[in-house]
C-alpha cells in the first residue's frame, strides 16, 4: 500500500497474517481428536528428550503496569512485592510465538459463553455500527436501506431524517417471561440552547411523563444536535413479541456506551408498574424497532441505533479459511490444546530483583477498548476511497494487533477534568525495575525448542528489541527489555549422583548455547514454499519494526503513532489537532502498514 497524504495514526499497527498454518509434526495428517492424542503422546515420547528452563532478565524501559483491579490503582503485589504474573507473560510470549511459528488463527465459536478463550485467537461475535451524519459510502448505503425511510425539511427548512423503526416500550411481563414492544407514538422537539441536550444526553426524563402525558427521550451529544424524541399514547395491550434472540442479539453489542443501554435506563419491579399501570410487567423502556414482516428485527434507544453487520466476524471470509485450520500448530504442541492435552510450558513469576520504585499514583487517560468497528484500521483496505468494511465478503483483517513504543517520559496522567465513571487510578512501576523468572519447559524437542527461543533471538541487526506487557500499552505504559538464557536438565542420568564435583546438590543443570536449537526451527522455516516465505518475511518484518525500542528516537514518533481522538487532546502528546486530523475519524482515513510508519521516519 503506497503512503498517503490523508493517513490515520494509532498507538497500534498489525504483524500481518502468514499464508499457511505450520504443522506441528505431532499432527501428522490426524483426522480427528482421538488420532491427535495418539499421535501426541507418540511424538513426546519418541522426541521429547530436552527439559530446563529459560531464564528471563526483564528490565522496563517504561513504566508498567499490572493493575488488581482496585480503585485506587495498585499494582499486583500478592505477597507484598511487585512480581510480573507468569500468567502474563505467558500471554505475550504466546503471542509472538504464534507469529514466530505461522499459527492458526482460529475463533471462538458463537455459541460459547465462558468458554476457553485462551485457545481461540479471535471472538467470532457480531460487530455493531451506525452511520448518521458520516461521509457517503458503500457502509452507509447499507444503513440508510435498512434504517432510512427518507429525508424532509422541516417548518424551518432545515433537513431532517425520518427513520424506518418504529416508536414502542420496550417491557418484560413477567408472567410468560417473554419480552414485547408495546406500540406508542412519538414526536420532535426542537430546542435551540445545545446546552439543555448536552446536559441530558443519554437521560429519560421520567418524571416529566406524570405531568404530561409524554416522555423526553435524550441520545448523545453531537455538535450538530437540534432535536430529541418524546414517547407518548402507548398501548400496554397492542405488542409483538421480541424473541429472546433479539434480546441476545442487542446485548452482544459489546461497546455500546452505557448511558444508551436500554436495560441500564429501564425501570424495574415495582417502578415499572407503577409507569405502565399494568402488574405483569416489570421492566419497561422506551425505544424503536424495525419491524419486519410482523417481528422485531433489531431495536435500539434512537430513531437511528445501533445495528449489527449481517455476518459474524467468522462468517464473511475476514479470516482466509486456510489459517482455520483444526491441525496441530506449534503453539497446539507447546501451550496444549485444552480438549486435548496440557501445556509443557510453566510460566514463573517474575520476582523483583532491582528495584526504582513506583511512579505517583494519578488518574490515566483513557484506557480505551479496542473497537474493531473502525474497520479502516482493522482490514486490509486496497484504497483509501471504496473501504472494505465487515460485510465485504473476503476482506481480510489486517493480521495480529502490537503497540508502538513510546519514550520513558511519554504522559501517561490524564489532564483536565476526571470521570469518576470513567476514568482510573494507576500507580505503576517506574522505568528501569528489573524482575527475574523462568519459563519451565519438559519433554520438547529440537525444533519445539527452537520455536520458543526464536521469540527471545529474533534476527534485528542494529536494533534493540522490547515487548510489551500489562495495561495502558496504548497510553505509552508497558515496554519491557527480555535477555534470555537457555539452561538444559539432565533428567535421564543427571540425579543418579547425589552431589556435583563442588560439594553442592548436583542439580544437572547446564547453561547452553541456543544456536543449534534456533538452526532446527529456522531449516523448518526453510521448507515453506516461494509465497508463504515472502509472507512470513513480511510479517517478520512488520513484528521487527512493532518491536523496535529505537524507534521511539525517530522525529515526529509520538506524532506518527499518536492515538485519534475526536476532540479529546488528553490522550495526545501533540500540542494541535490540526483541521486534517479532525477529519480522520469522519473520513476514515486508512492505517499505514507498520513498515511504512517505520520507514517515514528513517533519516529524519
């Protein structure tokens, strides 16, 4: 993809995604669970000769931090003392190792709840979107078809937009158990202080129903905004019936922002009784629906919502079908495969051995969740004009997700004003600690071996490599140096003498050379064909330049690889948000690769 003048920025960029799965000997053409274990427990037992440890040195070079979850902002310290969760570092390590290796990329199924996440790289869930008051595309036709009735002008010839759904309450009778939109009518009003919708964005006003006979119904804040709803006249015996599919279908929008949940702005028991002067129900909200063919497709607090895409992230071909692959990968062999057998790799916490203390505890920016929904960053996208978004069939997504490094002294601390409700406390390790830990390893082999010492050794001539581990990576926090030492255990005749030649415990350990074992991995690499080399080259390249501390000295860096905001200067280092850049969320300016970023800053 050629730079452009017109680019998004992102504390993120992606390693892209191989064009095949490596196979673990330990497949070997398995058809099915039960030939997979055989073929397990035959490979270990034929191969699995090497067991030790690999010692980890981890220096931060920013601040870190690995939260409990606490209000005040405490790091994890279970015994007293800041330790790196071996959890956690088993997560960052199996990340790169799945790029390392060529891993599968498979997806957890949709009708798992609770399930094993670990095992599974992507959550095949549905993802939501609505596109009022955005640049005309491909995206907002498909809205506008299934939302838009048509546009008008009103008394004072402004334009307006007159929705397809349907006003309604939302209510839950509690006889039957089922949920129904009870059909009511609705209406505009105009206001001209922004000032009175901005105070009551995401608020029913209740009360106001007592004394009217209608209900003010406030959306989000927009610039623009002129108008709310009002609901009135319902009919608590006229309803349809919303299936509980429906109901499942709403709260699966995971990043629908609470002041516009419908079930955190219902009333409930007795209130809802109270409203609807009717015993049997127990919940009731106003909204609108789409009613199709007699049933309620999809529904949502606005005239205009929130609707999903007509495919799951699985469904469409975001995910080439090849990396799906139900093979044993390397990370199968390594990290287990739940259903089938257990991990021969046991991560150690990480123990403090040099200590520079903590940083003030202080509010953080935002700590924001990824939000895939901004599909000009998370797919490949061919053009900066005819954009692949979620329903484009066989657009793929952009590959494994990594943080830019930012300078020890890149603000973490929030300015400005502190939501109580959104914002937290953090208090994390300063730059320069130094924890020590282990990864255990029993029964590998040479290749195995090799695969999981490449994450440690990757080729980066004039390069210096970090990680990143725990929270706020997007925010600058959690860029960690590793140096790794491979110690080998004798187990077969090293404990058939009690003592070593020095009078100690003889614990047949030895520290050893990793070149062998990295040589038998990097032959397997070899053997890929002419396309997939040049893909695992490719990504390589991208992790290599995702990695890179030095990076961080490029001019312009903290700009290059600034978070967007719309309006929040918080969470950038920039002292201007130029006209440009205010446009890139409504333009949906395209993410560079990660090697052009890189790139356009080598010989500033």
């Amino acid at each position: 993809m050629a730079m452009r003048d017109e680019k998004a920025t992102a504390s993120y960029n992606f390693v892209p995604l191989p064009a095949t799965v490596i196979r673990s000997p330990i497949d070997g053409g398995a058809k099915n669970d039960a030939e997979r274990q055989e073929n397990y427990k035959r490979y270990v037992k034929e191969h699995g000769r090497l067991s030790g440890y690999i010692e980890l040195s981890c220096r931060t070079m920013t601040p870190v931090f690995i939260g409990t979850g606490d209000k005040e902002g405490a790091f994890f310290a279970p015994v007293g003392k800041p330790v790196l969760p071996g959890s956690t570092l088993r997560g960052m390590v199996k990340n790169i190792f799945k790029i390392v290796t060529c891993g599968a990329m498979r997806m957890m199924k949709s009708d798992v709840v609770g399930g094993q996440r670990q095992d599974f790289d992507v959550d095949n869930r549905r993802l939501y979107f609505r596109t009022v008051a955005a640049k005309k595309n491909s995206l907002t036709k498909l809205y506008d078809e299934e939302l838009l009735e048509r546009t008008d002008t009103d008394e004072d010839g402004e334009r307006i937009s007159i929705t397809k759904a349907e006003a309604a309450f939302l209510v839950h009778d509690s006889q039957d158990g089922n949920h129904y939109m009870c059909r009511a009518e609705y209406r505009h009003k105009k206001v001209e202080d922004k000032g009175f919708l901005k105070h009551n964005a995401g608020k029913i006003l209740w009360e106001t129903y007592e004394r009217t006979g209608e209900l003010p119904c406030f959306t989000g804040a927009m610039f623009s905004k002129k108008r709310y709803t009002v609901h009135f006249n319902p009919d608590w015996n006229d309803r349809v019936l919303v299936t509980p599919e429906v109901i499942a279908q709403y709260k699966e929008d995971l990043l629908r922002s609470d002041v516009l949940d419908l079930f955190k702005l219902a009333r409930k028991n007795e209130e809802a009784r109270n409203f609807t002067g009717d015993d049997r129900y127990d919940f009731v909200v106003p909204c609108f629906y789409k009613n199709e063919n007699g049933t309620v497709k999809h529904f949502g607090f606005g005239q205009f919502y929130r609707i999903c895409y007509p495919y799951r992230l699985g469904e469409a071909g975001h995910i080439p079908e090849i990396l799906q692959s139900k093979a044993v990968d390397y990370a199968d062999a390594l990290f287990g495969r739940t259903e089938l057998w257990g991990s021969r790799l046991f991560f150690e916490d990480a123990v403090l051995k040099e200590s520079k203390g903590f940083e003030g505890q202080h509010y953080s920016k935002t700590l924001g969740e990824p939000k895939p929904t901004s599909f000009q960053l998370y797919m490949e996208q061919e053009d900066g004009k005819n954009l692949n978004h979620w329903d484009t069939e066989n657009a793929a997504i952009r590959g494994y997700k990594l943080y830019w490094h930012q300078k020890p002294g890149f603000r973490w601390q929030k300015s400005g004003e502190v939501k109580e409700n959104v914002d937290r406390k953090l208090r994390p390790l300063k730059a320069g600690n130094v924890f020590e830990g282990r990864i255990r390893f029993k029964n590998l082999s040479e290749v195995e071996l090799g695969a999981l010492l490449k994450v440690f050794s990757l080729a980066a001539k004039d390069r210096e490599l970090c990680f990143k581990i725990g929270q706020g990576k997007g925010i600058g926090l959690g860029s960690v140096r590793i140096d790794a030492k491979l110690v080998l255990v004798d187990e077969v005749h090293g404990y058939e003498q009690l003592f070593a030649a020095d009078g100690d415990w003889n614990k047949a350990e030895k520290e050893t050379s990793m070149e062998a074992y990295l040589k038998a991995f990097d032959d397997v690499i070899a053997q890929l064909g002419k396309t997939e080399r040049a893909r695992y080259e490719l990504s390589q390249q991208a992790l290599l330049d995702l990695l890179d501390w030095k990076a961080v000295e490029q001019k312009d860096w903290a700009a290059r690889t600034r978070q967007m905001t719309l309006g929040n200067r918080d969470s950038s280092d920039c002292d201007e948000v130029s006209d440009a850049e205010k446009k890139q969320f409504r333009n949906r300016w395209v993410l560079p690769m990660a090697n052009e970023v890189y790139n356009e800053g080598i010989g500033k």
